[in-house]
C-alpha cells in the first residue's frame, strides 16, 4: 500500500458468520476477506446459499460476525450503522405514500432537515427519470421505476457506502439493462462506494472495478477479478469489448467449478 492511498471504505476481514439454530448450525461464511476503496464498485456473485446477503448484513451493522472484524469508513462496525444506503430486490414502499413521500421517509426516519431533503429528493428524482411521477402511488408505477424510487430513497441522505442485494432480480431484462446503465451513470455522478449482490454474471462485469468470487456454502472467496475496462461505459459497445468477455468468461468458469447456477 502507497501512502497516498486512502483507508478502505469497507474492511471485511477473516469474517466467519455461524447461525446457531435449535435444530441446526449453518457455517454461512468462513475466511472472508474483501477490501472495497473509497469510490469503488464491487459486486459480489455466487450460488444461492454462499452468504452474500449475510456479508452484506454484516457491512450495515445489522449482523455480527462470529470471528473477523468488519470496518467502515476506518470505524469497527458495532450495531446498525445509518452512513449506509440498502436497497433490496424489492422495492419495499409504502402502498399509501405517493413516489416523493415513499423517498422522503428515509429523511423522517433519521430526522433530517426539511428543506434540504426536498431539495435533495428534488434531484435524484431528476437524476433517476422519474420526473413526472413524484405524486404516483408505488401501484401506479412499473416495477423498474418502484426501484429507482427505492434507490432515491437509499440516496437520499448522501450515504458514502450503498449496498444493494440483487435489486434488478425481479425486473424484466431490458428494464434490468437500462437500470444497469442509470445506475452505472449514478454511481460516477455521485462518487459512492457500491457493494451489489446480483446472479447476472454480466451485470456484476458490466458495473463493477471488481467482481468477488464466492464459493458455495460455507462462503469464502473463490477469486477477486478486475474488470478491464473504462469508467464510461456505454451498455451495448462494453458487451463487444474484450475486457468485458475476459472477466465474464473467468466469473463463469469460477462458477462452474463451484457448482452455482448461471
Ligand atoms: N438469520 C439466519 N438464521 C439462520 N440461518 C441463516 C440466517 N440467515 C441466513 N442463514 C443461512 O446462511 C446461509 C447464507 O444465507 P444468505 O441469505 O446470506 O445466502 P445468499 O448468498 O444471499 O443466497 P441467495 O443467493 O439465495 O440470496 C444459508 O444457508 C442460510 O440458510
Ligand atoms: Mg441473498
């Protein structure tokens, strides 16, 4: 490591996660050490069961590790941390509050300035396309534009981490591709660290610096693999690019081997 560079954003190391249940113990996680830089977008991919939604429990506080230590921001990770953006695969908002409400909750929830939320909320409903549509109830929206209602609300308060866990799973796949490059565009605009869990091998590729590598269950890494291509990317010009087939060539090779689906 040089002296110029920066703390990690997110320090995951040697984490084991081990669920004790009262008919069964579960070694979610084993050995589990990642690094993501200030800036950077990592995904995560690997078979149903490895634990990448637990490691992303981990990162917001929401779960302790059994062994390891988890760090953000330079600070040991020791309950529910608020500095972070969580978007799921679904969109989760509230039937009853219109598209602005539903992202205005995140501000209530944590007591924010009025003014400054509505301003803020004003621009990633620009940011996101969804101009036009702020007084919509969630059933009068699509499903890609319940999402990007939920990645506004995880914007909102200007989190330096995001973590998302396969939040483009339900969609169709040409709603899941324009998605994939808004986010892209987000992502550059914004400068925030973005950690995703996604089954779709050329998403991961498509908007990650890396793609970490998991192995079935009990999850440790398999491989961390950079991605060789330029931070603009346009969708359809990427998928023809060698970089692009190299990366996602090796992720499907690796999980091939571990047996995961895709
Ligand atoms: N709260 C819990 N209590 C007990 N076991 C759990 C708990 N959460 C997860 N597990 C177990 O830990 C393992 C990893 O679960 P996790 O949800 O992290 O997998 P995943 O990689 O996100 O899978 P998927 O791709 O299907 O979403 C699974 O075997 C699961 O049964
Ligand atoms: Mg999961």
């Amino acid at each position: 490591m040089t002296v110029t560079q920066q703390a990690p954003a997110v320090e995951i190391d040697k984490v084991a996660v081990r669920f004790r249940g009262k008919k069964r113990e579960v070694l979610a996680l084993e050995d589990v050490t990642v690094d993501v830089r200030p800036g950077e977008f990592v995904s995560i991919v690997g078979p149903s069961g490895c634990g990448k939604s637990t490691l992303l429990k981990l990162v917001s506080g929401l779960l302790k590790p059994s062994a390891g230590a988890v760090r953000l921001l330079g600070g040991s990770v020791d309950g529910p941390r608020h500095d972070v953006g969580f978007v799921f695969q679904r969109a989760a908002l509230l039937e009853w509050r219109t598209a602005r409400r539903n992202i205005l909750l995140q501000a209530e929830m944590r007591g924010m300035p009025e003014r400054e939320a509505a301003q803020r909320a004003g621009e990633l409903i620009e940011m996101t396309g969804l101009t036009g549509f702020e007084d919509a109830l969630p059933h009068e929206l699509s499903g890609g534009m319940q999402q990007r209602v939920a990645l506004c609300r995880a914007l909102l308060h200007r989190p330096p981490v995001l973590l998302m866990d396969e939040p483009f799973g339900a969609l169709d796949a040409l709603t899941r591709e324009q998605m994939n490059v808004e986010l892209h565009r987000i992502w550059r605009e914004t400068g925030t660290t973005v950690l995703l869990v996604t089954h779709s091998i050329a998403e991961a590729v498509y908007l990650s610096n890396r793609v970490v590598v998991m192995t079935p269950r009990p999850g440790t890494i398999a491989e961390v693999i950079d991605v060789d291509l330029a931070d603009e990317r346009d969708y359809a010009a990427t998928m023809s690019l060698p970089g692009f087939a190299t990366a996602t060539g090796r992720v499907r090779e690796l999980l091939g081997a571990a047996g995961g689906h895709e």
